[in-house]
C-alpha cells in the first residue's frame, strides 16, 4: 500500500508495471491518445483502424490507473476526488506532488525514511550488499530533491544607454558598457555533498554489526571515504568477492584465518 514510507519503492513498482503494459509514456506524459476525436465541426471521422489504436491506448491507460488504485486505501480518496478513474497520469501526478511537497514535512519523512534503513531487513532479507547501498542512494536522492534550492548568483543584465550633459543639454554623453564576465561559485560544502555524506553514515550504520560487516566497515574507514561512489564500488567488490569465497568475503580473508561452522579451516595466512 502506498504511505509516506513507501513511497520510493511504490514508484518503483508503479514504473516497473507501466513500462511492462508499453505505457510508461501515458505518466510521463509523452503519450497522448494516438488519434484526436475531430470536432463534429469538420465533418470527418476516425477510420476502424484509428478508432482501434484508440481503444488499445484507453485500454493500456485504465490498467495503469487500475495498479495505481490497488495500492490506495480509503485515506487517499479525498485527495483523489478530483481525478478521472481512468486519468493514470492525473493520478500519479496528484499522489507524487502530495508525497513529495518540498516543505518541512516532506523532508522529515524523506530523513525518517533514510535513516530507518537497515541491511538485510524483513522486506529485504537476502539483498547484497550493493542492493542495500543503491536502496540508500535512492533514499538519500529523494531527501535531495526535497531540499530547497541553493542560493546561486544570477548574471547582471546591462544595457546600453545614453545621458546629456548637465551644463549643455545638447552634448549627448555615450555611457560605456563594460563586460562582465560570468561569476562561478567556488569549491565549498554544498547540499549535494551533504546528502551523499549522509548516504555514506546511513550505509555504515545500516550495515549492523554483525562480525563480516564489521570487518568490511573497518576496511572502509582505513582506506577512506572519499565519495559515495567509491563506498557502492567498495560494496560491489566485496559482494563479488563473496561469490568467489563464499564465507570467506573479502575483508575476513584479510585475517589471518577464515573458517566454516565448527572450526574448519578454508583459507590461513602462512
């Protein structure tokens, strides 16, 4: 069901089954109806194969709607009242803007959200560890989107012009127009980076601290957290490694010893 929580994941699903009926186009708007009803007016008709396009895009779009609906309980009717049943993309369009409102309530939801999750939780009981940081990142993107603009520097406009002269009004005075160049802001701590070292604590934190994670997050700490990315390519290796080694990730076959149930040895450093 769609809630406040479920949100990132609810559009997830909704795009997944859009784009699985051919309609993804119908909420992103680039889909209109094929064929145009012509006004009475003009005196011409759709053909049997317009008309049939028609209906195929009608149909397409109400299925949309119908998933839409399956994941809305009787809470959302009131914000819905005003939608069409089969307006798929009046619908999405209403339920996103509500959900995502870039106020102080918005954002509070999309920081609650963020810093709940958890490795390996009970919806995700078997994800791997590069699972859990892209489902950090797109926490972390939504919170973003939330936040208000950055304060910038807009370009001066100037414009030509001319005066007189004060003590001969007849002596017309050129005014000078001088180049400006276009000011950048320098290197400094932006809200981009903010939320992405917030990512990097969530995934930290969320990892647990059960012994193989623990190792992976001492691994991280040493060798720095430099960026986001290099924190997902550092989760990526170690879901690789994992693979080849099996219990034997990546960080636990740093130790000098690695083994399986009751003291069997795999792996041990000479």
């Amino acid at each position: 069901m769609l809630t406040a929580a479920t949100h990132a994941e609810w559009k997830h699903a909704i795009k997944s089954t859009a784009l699985t009926l051919g309609g993804w186009g119908i909420l992103k708007g680039t889909s209109t109806i094929p064929n145009p009803i012509p006004p009475s007016s003009s005196g011409s008709t759709l053909s049997a194969e317009e008309k049939k396009e028609n209906r195929e895009w009608q149909k397409t779009r109400e299925k949309i709607a119908g998933a839409i609906y399956a994941t809305l309980d009787h809470a959302h009717r009131s914000l819905i009242a005003d939608v069409d049943d089969e307006d798929a993309k009046g619908l999405w369009d209403k339920l996103n803007a509500h959900y995502e409102k870039k106020d102080i309530g918005g954002r509070f939801f999309a920081m609650q959200n963020l810093m709940a999750l958890t490795y390996r939780d009970l919806e995700h009981p078997t994800e791997s560890l590069a699972e859990f940081g892209n489902r950090v990142v797109d926490g972390s993107r939504k919170l973003r989107d939330l936040l208000p603009e950055e304060r910038k520097i807009i370009p001066a406009t100037v414009t030509n012009a001319t005066a007189t002269c004060k003590t001969d009004k007849n002596h017309v005075v050129d005014i000078v127009q001088g180049t400006l160049t276009d000011a950048n802001l320098g290197p400094g701590f932006t809200t981009s980076v903010f939320v992405d070292e917030l990512a990097i604590n969530v995934i930290l934190i969320g990892l647990g601290r059960s012994e193989d994670v623990q190792q992976l997050k001492h691994s991280l700490l040493q060798t720095g957290l430099n960026s986001l990315n290099d924190v997902l390519n550092a989760l990526q290796k170690e879901d690789t490694l994992r693979k080849v080694l099996g219990p034997c990730s990546a960080t636990n076959a740093e130790a000098n010893v690695c083994t399986k149930g009751k003291g069997e040895v795999l792996l041990q450093k000479a």
